[in-house]
C-alpha cells in the first residue's frame, strides 16, 4: 500500500495545479473564531437552495467579507455540486478550500487535489478506521488535512484513536437529518485541546457562533445560512475566540 500511495502522490504533485494552501493552518492561527464558508446548490434536506449560484462571486464575496476558508460541495447526487465548482471557487480567491464529497477511496482524495482541494472531508459514519487511516494517509502524501468529521462520542473516540487533529461534530444526523446543536456542542467540550475542532452544519447567526466557541470549537462549517444570505457573514465574523 505505502508504494502505491508514494506512486500515487507523485503522479498528482506533478499534475497539481499549485501548491495546498494550509486548511488547517488557516483555521488554528486565526484571531477570532474561523469561518468556513460553504458553497452549496441544494442538500437532502433543503432541496434546491441556489441552483445558478455563481461560484467564483461567492467565493470572492467570502473572503472579502471576512472568511478563513471556504468549503465547496463537490458531490452531484442530492447536493447539485461538482469538481467543477471547487476549481472556480479556488481560482477566484486565495481562501484554502475543502472538498465536500462523500470521499471513501484514495483515487477520489487523488481527484479532489487535481481539482484544486486543500482538505478532504472524511465522514467516519461511511468508512472504517482503516479506510480512514488510507484517506487520511493519502492526504497528507498529497500535502493536504483531513476534517474528520464525527456525530457521536464513539465517533469522536474514533477519531482521537485515529490520531486526528482536526475534528469536525457534525449537529446533523445523517439517518434522519435533524440537527441536535445541544449534542454537538457537548461532543466539541469532549474533545482535547490541541485538536482543531469545527461545528458543522446548525450555524445560523452569531449566538450559534459564541455557543460553539464556548464549547471549544476553533471553527465553524456554515452553509445553507449563507448560501441563503451571503450577506450574514459580516455577523457570524469577528467573534473573538474563548
């Protein structure tokens, strides 16, 4: 496996496009409580939400207003997304960005950083600990992060076995696709300092932002908020971190 994955990282550095801009780092050195700002056209729970969106003027819009990153859905069944949309979302900004797909072999991490992906999105609810461990091993020969993304305590506990060090908690359930902010915020206070940690999906307004921060989170993932009013970031910014 490791000469397959040395092979498959020199094909893909010869044929990336420019060096990965540092996810991570972007989110660990920030000042305030980092915004990823999320591009997508519709999800499974909201249906279409901006179908024509113009990706590269939301890009844009996002780091002027004030983003440390942008997330760009790249899976086309339910959420409308496509590679395509990452490549126009890097190359009208310099914000690292994020491939948000359902990504559980190396050849999609592969893909993802020939489109231009700074990080990877690895959903532990889809994969076992050691396909994990190959898409985040893959990433890291590419030179980009893993946001490991988790739902439960068992999953968090995963993921620290796993040797992460950038956690997403994940409010939504995917079998049911309710939000539980109240669940989320006590799985980020159970996560060890020295782990990035990001809340994902229920972010709404700056009170959603201040309650993550005072359950530790580094980040927050924001989507269909902003995709609904981009303008709302200049609300969700500037809070200051714990």
């Amino acid at each position: 496996m490791t000469g397959y994955l040395s092979a498959l990282s020199g094909d893909v550095r010869r044929d990336a496009p420019e060096p990965t801009r540092g996810f991570a780092e972007a989110l660990r050195t920030a000042a305030e409580v980092a915004v990823i700002a999320e591009i997508k056209r519709g999800s499974p729970s909201q249906g279409a939400i901006a179908p024509r969106a113009d990706v590269a003027a939301l890009a844009a819009g996002y780091r002027a207003g004030g983003a440390a990153a942008i997330s760009v859905l790249c899976a086309r069944r339910d959420f409308g997304g496509s590679p395509d949309d990452l490549r126009a979302a890097r190359a009208a900004c310099d914000l690292p960005a994020i491939a948000k797909d359902f990504t559980v072999f190396p050849e999609q991490v592969a893909a993802q950083r020939l489109a231009g992906a700074d990080a990877i999105l690895v959903i532990l609810a889809m994969v076992t600990d050691d396909e994990a461990r190959r898409l985040i091993q893959t990433a890291g020969l590419l030179g980009m992060d893993a946001l490991v993304e988790t739902h439960d305590a068992g999953e968090v506990a995963r993921a620290l076995a796993l040797g992460a060090s950038l956690i997403g908690v994940n409010a939504r359930d995917l079998q049911s696709l309710e939000v539980d902010r109240a669940r989320q915020l006590d799985l980020l206070a159970s996560i060890p300092d020295g782990v990035v940690r990001v809340a994902e999906s229920g972010v709404a307004n700056r009170a959603d932002v201040e309650a993550a921060r005072d359950a530790g989170a580094d980040a927050v993932l924001v989507g269909t908020a902003l995709m609904r009013d981009p303008g709302l970031l200049s609300e969700l910014v500037g809070v200051k971190r714990a």
